[in-house]
C-alpha cells in the first residue's frame, strides 16, 4: 500500500515522560494516519547517544545533551507510511522551540530547546541510520494497516 518501506525513527525525550506527554505524542501521530512498527521504553546509555548524535559531539552544548538523554527513561518509537519523515518533521517543529509553531509538538508542548520532548529524523538515510541505533531487526513488526484504503484513499 501507499508509503510501505517509508519509516522514521521519534524518540519522545525523558522530560515529555517525566511530564507524562508520551500518549499525547503518539496520539499526534496515531491520528494523523501513521502505522507504528515498533516501540520501547529504555534508559538509553552514552555509547548508544554517542551514535545517534555523532554528528553534534563536538558542539559546546553536546554534554548537557548528554545529561538531559540519559537523566531517565525515554521512548523510542519507529513509525511508517507515506512521507513519514518529512511529515514528521513537520509535526515537530523548529529545533528552538520559543521559534516552534503552534499546532506542532514542540510549540504545543515545550518551551525551551533544551527541553524539546521529541526526536524524529531528519532524512530518509538518517532515519535508516537512526533506527539501526535503536531497534533489532526483529523488534520491528510488519502488520496490516486495517484501516488503509480509509486513511490513503484509491
Ligand atoms: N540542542 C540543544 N541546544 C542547541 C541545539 C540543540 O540542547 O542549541 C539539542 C536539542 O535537544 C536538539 C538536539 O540537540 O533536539 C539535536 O539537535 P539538532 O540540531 O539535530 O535538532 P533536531 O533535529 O532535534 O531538531
């Protein structure tokens, strides 16, 4: 069907669990019409950040980074369907989020761009990337979308 194979990787970041707004984000996505493929709740550790944000080791703020993924559980989540990435970046919002619009999680949900409750990928290579950080290869379930030819029309 529409957007089979298209999948990113969300992280909902230990403040949003802290704050209990880990069912408020799937919700977003839930409803907008993406399949979810795989989830876990984890204390990530540094060797698995450490890969996941390579490519921000060497920025000023990248120890506080570190703290604030590691100061408790987070939850990882890989979704799928058609244009996830782009769309999901979207949904989240501008990085800063005294610059994220209303509507999206950020500008709903946060207030400052060290507190910003979620991760999604940047890219279709990235998110490929990304997901292999995270996820087994088996801990990815292939299931039928019920509801498809509603949510993607003809
Ligand atoms: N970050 C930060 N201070 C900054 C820039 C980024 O604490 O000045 C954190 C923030 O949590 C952000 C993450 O580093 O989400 C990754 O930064 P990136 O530029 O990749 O933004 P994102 O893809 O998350 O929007």
């Amino acid at each position: 069907g529409a957007g089979n194979g298209f999948q990113t990787l969300v992280l909902v970041k230990p403040d949003a669990v802290q704050r209990r707004l880990v069912g408020d984000v799937i919700g977003r996505f839930e409803r907008r019409g993406f399949k979810l493929v795989a989830m876990k709740l984890l204390q990530a550790d540094r060797g698995l950040l450490d890969q996941h944000y390579q490519h921000l080791q060497q920025k000023p703020f990248y120890p506080a980074l570190l703290a604030y993924m590691t100061s408790g559980p987070l939850v990882a989540m890989v979704w799928e369907g058609y244009n996830v990435v782009r769309s999901t970046r979207a949904m989240v919002g501008d990085t800063d989020s005294a610059k994220a619009a209303a509507g999206t999680i950020r500008g709903d949900l946060s207030m400052h761009v060290s507190r910003n409750v979620v991760h999604a990928s940047d890219s279709v290579e990235t998110a490929l990337k990304e997901i292999g950080f995270w996820f087994q290869r088996d801990e990815l379930v292939a299931w039928e979308c019920g509801d498809s030819q509603y949510t993607y029309g003809p």
